[in-house]
C-alpha cells in the first residue's frame, strides 16, 4: 500500500487539485460539512458534521455509525488504511482508500486528510481504489442549462497529468429516475424543466471488482438562461443588451421593452416571427425582406435551422437580429493568409458569408465585398475576394469590426465585431463574440498619469518647433509663442496664384481664423476682404453644416459686427436645424452629423458647442447643447472614448473636450468618467513620444491629431481655472490687425487641402463609400427568419 500512497501522492504533490464543472452542488445545510464513506459495494457511512478538520470530521462521522477504522503515518502524511474491515491491497496492487473534497462545484485533491481544513459546505468523499480505478468525475459537462432543450451530460476524468479519460460503464439517475448512459454520456432529447434537478452516479460492484466512478449525487439548476442580444437596422444598431428568455424570441421582445422600442411579432407557416421593429417593416423593398437572426458564440457564428421563437438560448449566446433578405450576408468565415501569421509582416484578412446552399446540397462561400473593415480602429474596404491587405500586427489580441450600410437599400454586410490572436505559431484564433470585442477596446485609461501643465508644456514645445499647418496659430496665440511667417507667406501666394473662387467655405474660414491668431488683417489678405467673400459673397443656403459651425466660430474669433448678410442669428438657427435625432441602442441620441443615416458625429457635436457656447441665454440654444452633451456622455465608452461609426480617434476627443468646456461641462467630471477613464485620460492614451498624438490608437504619430490634441489639452488647462473656457473666444480688435504685406517669390505656390474638421474629410470619404457600394451577384441563400 505504501507504493500506492507514493504513486498517488506524488501525483498530488504535482497537481493539488483537479478542476471539474459540475454546477455548483445545492447541500441541505450548507452551514456543516457532509462526509460519504463508499467501499467498492457500496455506501459504508454518510453524514454531517460542524468538524473543519478532514480527519476528525471523518472520525465522528465513522465513530457515529459504530463503524472503525486504521489511520498510519507516511512520508506525506497520514492516510486512511483500513475502514469497516477493508484494508489497503486487500482487492490487489495499489488498492487503498483516498479522499477527494467537492467544495463550490469542483473536486480537490489535497495534502494528507490530517492537514485539510474544511469549509461549510463541502463534501469530503472517501473511496476505495485499485489504481486507476474508480474514476473520480471531475470533469461533468453540460451542453446546456436552459430548460425544455436537448442536453447531453458526459463524464469523464481528467488526470493530473492532464490526460482525459471517459469514465463508461456505470449507472445514473435524475430526480428519481434511472437514465440510459451510453459511453460515457447521458442524452435527453427533450430536455429537462426549469429548476433544481438530483444526478446520482454510481457503479457499486460485488465482490472484489472495482467500480468504474467514483459513486456520487449532484444538483444542478436548469434555468432561463441569459444571453445578450443586438439589433441591427438599416443604418446602426438599433439596440444591445443582456436579456433572460425561454427562447430567442422572448429575450428579444424582453429587451425591446425595456428601452420601449415598438416592435410587432405575428405567426407564420413555422411558427413566429418579427415583422416589424422600431417602424422598420418586413417588406419595406418589395421583396422577401425582413427581420431575420443568427447566433454568435466564441467559436463561430451560425443559423440555427428554427423560427426565432423556437430557439432555446445557451448562457452566454450572443443573438443578432438584423433586416436583410435571403442575400444578406454576414461575415461568419474569416481566413487569413498566411495561415499562420507572423507578428509584423504583411497579412491579408478574408471576410466571407458561407451558407448552406439546399439546391446544390452543399455550403458555399461568398467574399463580402465593399464592406468597411475596421482592424485596431484603422480602416479598410474589402475588394472583390472580400480581403483587406494588412502592413502587420504586432503579436498579442486584435479587434475588428465589419459594416457596409447603404442609403435606401439593404447592407452589404450585417455589422458585427470580435477579436482575433496572434501568436505567430498558430493560426490565429477568433472569438466572434460582440462582448470579446467590447472588453477589448475598454482599455482602462485610469492608469495613465495626468498633470496638465507638463502634458501642455510637452505638446505646445513639439507644436513650437514644427509649425506644419496654420492651424497651429490657434494655441501658439493662445500661449504667447511666436508663428511660423513662412506659413502665411506660402497661404497669401497660393490664394493670389488660385484666386478666392477655388476655396472652399472651409478654406476661407481657416484664413479668417488663423491670420487674426496670428496678428494679420483677414478684411486685406493676397487682396481680398475674406469676411465679404465669406458672409456676403457665399449663399448660406449652399452650406455644410461644418461650414456654418466654423462661419460661426470665425465671427466670434474675430469679434466682427458689421452688417452681413449671413448674420449670427441666421448661422445659429442654421446650425439647430441641422440637428437630429437618432436611436442607437434602444438610447435616444441627439447632435449634429455629416450624415443623419450615419448616426450622431461625436467630433461635429463637440465643435457644434464651442460654436453654440456665446449663445447659451438662447433658449433653444440651451436645450439643444443640454441633449447634446447628455448624447455625448451616453455614447461614451466605460474607457472613456466616444467612437463614431467608423472608431475612436483623438482628434473627436480633442474636439468634445473644446465643446464641453465652451460650454461649462468638466471632460473629467461626473458625466464624462465612466469605469475605466474619463475624457482627458483617454486622449492622453494616444500620445506617443515628445508630446506628439496618435490619430489611432497604436499607431504612429499625426500632425493634425497632435495640433488639435493641443487645443483639447490648453482648453483643460484654462477650465480648471475658471470653471468655463471657450477656446474660439478673443478679445483681439480685428479692425486694427495690421495688413499682411506678401513676400513675393520666397514660397513655391502649392495647393493646400482643407483641414478644418481634422476627421471630416475622412467621414465624408467613408460615408460616400458607403453610399456608393451596390450588391454584386444576388444568390438565393438560405436564412433563418427572424
């Protein structure tokens, strides 16, 4: 027997305990320890104690029962050697006893019995052996906990050198009743009923045979399972959240509820189905569109073959209702080539929709084709084979999300996100879930330090000595620095050589705003009056929205009050009627955009009210900047950024934190610090090296993303001062700039884009993209109606 202690021992020693996902065990008195003595024929002693040490709590219950027993000693500890007449190698070579403890749903192996410490609670099971058998059953796993849904139970054990054996050949029953095991399995095609159900195991043998498990009885709980679900319309998603259900259909109208979005569900030919949520009706092309849904879990994403209100969710599903037709796709295959990846190198990412194709009895994949593809917050547009060509990634977890909405027609693609690994070694590894993807992207931003006057110091010293852009006027005025004339040498030359016709609103606006920072007349530059050309020349009726904010911001830089004809007044009512409001996750949200269909544009909203600011005694203008920055602190993120449709970027940060501070709001008070950061810590988590900004996260360093970091960062610095700080606010006398004089031929004359949003160019680049893609070959494919 003492081989059998060494040999078993020593694999105790290496792995103390052996893990098992038996759902948590449900004890009658859970405030005493239950002890259970089985030889190879079956039960010897049961019964409760309040003893905590293994030994003694042993010893009363054997002592209570009249039965005894031998303790020795070895070089482990002390052991059980004999109980009830049954000796150590009695039944052959390494037979003895052993003991196991069942503590909060696992199985555990300890030290010696006389050095265990037990909890209220726990089971302490004492076994007969003859090495390897019986098996304890540490490792009990069930394909579901919901009720009224196929479940299977297998058992099998796992060694402490992590080999996994099925345990076969024993009995078992549920609440009573004797179940057929087969293999190492117990299937119930029906399922069971919602509530706490009794498992007893056991194989107890006659004679000297040694039993095949380890004989026990376990609860588990059969319950409505939670599981989250998402809805996604025909511009953004509708709504998210965690839902319990018996079904997809009843966790859906759960959540539609809760955040009273109205929905209507009718019967069909198989059973019901969604015909219309939030105004969106099935039909609504003239087709067989309509509500339909699949099923994402870590490893994949699938159609279950039922109607919505027959499917059972498992804890833990991810549901996805979306309006498509039978030519829908969503990106439930992703290849990357190389198969293995190495970290850095040049990669391509294949997204595809494949589905089983009942015509031709097969699956088939088709490549998503013109879908934004967003890896790491970098964009993408997947070509014809439905890849993206990636530069490289670095070793670790990447995210990446999948659109492709269009304007009055159905989406290329359903949007979705996850996460994928790479390692280097192996292919890399997809967790499909949306919730994969969203703790990924919360990066906890409260770790990183702040002190405003070195974070201003560092950026305003990198600005100083690279002046790139006239933009850059702006916070060097502010700060008492010096500009770069060669700038404004190179802006006068190229308005004369191009003439005032070629620029655009935005164009003349970022003269007005940059030459007054920099001490120069804008009523006299390259010889044109950029305030008539703007306010009396331009048709307010042809304006984007950017240009009317950065028109307003400009008047109110300068202090100009003559006599336009596009006045302040006409510029605010423009701007408030250019405002709209969306849903968004069941939340109702509202600001200002480039694109209504596209959802609400953080950075516009943001530099909508540092425009607004001045206009606060307005009571409408009062009312529209209260629900925006409600919006914008709603579509924060626990991380502390505010994404737009296409990511998170620093320069929508920078241009929120101008907005709320105009308006009087903390970046880093109540309404903008969720769990893992707040406005300042976020964008701070985009600076890089010498004070320069990164405009993703990750990435390398951006001119206008650090210019514009500046202005967030000098704003912060001046808010916590005076508890209000409009950045665009002067108190410059415009009409006494002195006219700049141009330096003829000292600058070669080139054409400079405007960059007045910083973002926006970019947002308009994508949404038209977006508006621009058309379906390619339409094949009929089999979906799942929701």
């Amino acid at each position: 027997m003492k081989k059998l202690v060494s040999k078993l021992m020593l694999s105790i020693f290496i792995l103390l305990q052996f893990l098992s996902i038996i759902p948590k065990q449900v004890l009658a008195d859970t405030q005493k320890v239950y002890v259970v003595v089985q030889s190879n024929q079956g039960i010897v002693a049961e019964g409760t104690t309040t003893k905590t040490n293994a030994l003694e709590a042993l010893d009363e219950v054997l002592k209570a029962k009249g039965i005894t027993y031998v303790v020795k000693d070895s070089s482990y500890g002390k052991y059980i050697s004999e109980v009830n007449g049954l000796k150590e190698n009695d039944l052959g070579l390494y037979s003895g006893w052993m003991y196991a403890i069942q503590r909060d749903g696992k199985y555990e192996i300890p030290n010696s019995i006389d050095s265990t410490e037990l909890k209220s609670g726990d089971k302490l099971l004492l076994y007969y052996v003859c090495y390897p058998k019986p098996y304890l059953a540490n490792d009990i796993s069930f394909s579901t906990l919901s009720p009224n849904k196929s479940l299977t139970i297998t058992f099998n054990n796992i060694g402490w050198d992590g080999t996994v054996t099925k345990i076969e050949g024993f009995k078992a029953e549920i609440d009573g009743k004797s179940v057929q095991v087969v293999e190492n399995r117990i299937e119930i095609p029906q399922g069971l009923q919602e509530g706490v159900h009794e498992l007893k195991f056991y194989d107890f043998k006659e004679g000297n045979d040694i039993p095949n498990i380890v004989a026990d009885t376990i609860t588990f709980e059969i319950k409505r399972p939670k599981f989250t679900v998402r809805v996604e319309g025909l511009h953004d998603t509708v709504v998210r959240g965690e839902v319990e259900g018996v079904n997809a259909l009843s966790g859906v109208e759960q959540l539609l509820n809760k955040n009273g979005i109205s929905y209507k569900v009718i019967d069909g030919q198989w059973g019901k189905y969604i015909e219309e949520i939030n105004g969106l009706k099935a039909g609504k092309f003239g087709g067989y569109d309509g509500w339909m849904y699949y099923i994402k879990s870590r490893n994949k994403i699938e159609t279950p073959m039922v109607g919505i209100d027959s499917y059972i969710p498992n804890e833990g599903d991810e549901i996805v209702v979306f309006y498509g037709d039978f030519t829908t796709a969503y990106a439930n295959t992703i290849k990357f080539t190389p198969d293995i990846v190495e970290p850095n190198k040049p990669l391509k990412i294949q997204f595809a929709y494949t589905y089983f194709d009942w015509y031709q009895n097969k699956n088939v994949t088709i490549p998503i084709d013109s879908a934004i593809v967003t890896i790491d917050e970098k964009n993408y547009i997947t070509d014809a084979n439905g890849e993206i060509s990636v530069e490289g990634l670095k070793e670790g977890v990447h995210s990446y999300r999948i659109s492709g909405y269009n304007v009055d027609k159905l989406p290329t693609v359903v949007k979705d996100e996850g996460v994928f690994t790479i390692d280097g070694v192996h292919s890399p590894n997809i967790d499909y879930r949306d919730s994969a993807y969203l703790e990924f992207v919360s990066k906890n931003n409260n770790l990183i330090n702040k002190n405003i006057e070195e974070d201003v110091k560092l950026t305003l010293n990198y600005i100083e000595k690279n002046q790139l852009d006239m933009w850059a006027f702006l916070s060097l005025a502010k700060m008492g620095k010096s500009i770069d004339k060669g700038l404004v040498d190179e802006a006068a030359k190229e308005l004369k050589a191009y003439g005032i016709d070629e620029y655009t609103n935005t164009d003349i606006e970022k003269l007005i705003l940059t030459l007054t920072a920099a001490g120069y007349s804008p009523y006299d530059f390259a010889g044109y009056n950029l305030m008539d050309e703007l306010y009396n020349k331009r048709s307010l009726d042809k304006f984007l929205i950017n240009d009317a904010i950065f028109a307003l911001l400009a008047l109110d830089y300068t202090g100009d009050r003559k006599d336009y004809k596009i006045t302040r007044e006409k510029l605010v009512d423009f701007i408030l009627n250019k405002a709209v409001t969306v849903n968004k996750n069941g939340i109702e949200l509202y600001g200002w955009t480039l694109n209504s269909q596209m959802g609400i544009n953080p950075d516009i909203t943001g530099i909508t009210l540092a425009a607004l600011s001045p206009y606060m005694s307005n009571s409408k203008v009062k009312v529209a900047v209260d629900k925006a920055v409600d919006s914008l602190s709603k579509m924060q993120l626990d991380s502390g950024y505010i994404p737009d449709s296409f990511g998170a970027y620093s320069e929508t940060l920078s241009f929120v934190i101008l907005g709320l501070t105009a308006v009087g709001v903390n970046p880093e008070g109540i309404k903008f610090t969720k769990k893992n950061g707040d406005l300042y810590s976020a964008l701070l988590s985009f600076r890089l090296d010498n004070g320069q900004f990164a405009h993703e996260i990750g990435k390398k360093a951006d001119y206008m993303a650090t210019e514009q970091a500046l202005r967030a960062l000098i704003a912060i610095r001046e808010f916590k001062k005076t508890g209000r700080y409009n950045f665009f606010e002067n108190t410059i006398d415009v009409s006494k700039l002195k006219i700049y004089e141009i330096e003829e031929d000292k600058v070669e004359v080139t054409k400079l884009l405007p960059k007045t949003g910083g973002m926006f160019d970019l947002n308009v680049i994508l949404a038209s993209a977006v508006i621009m893609i058309v379906l390619g070959v339409i094949m009929v494919r089999k979906q799942t109606r929701a």
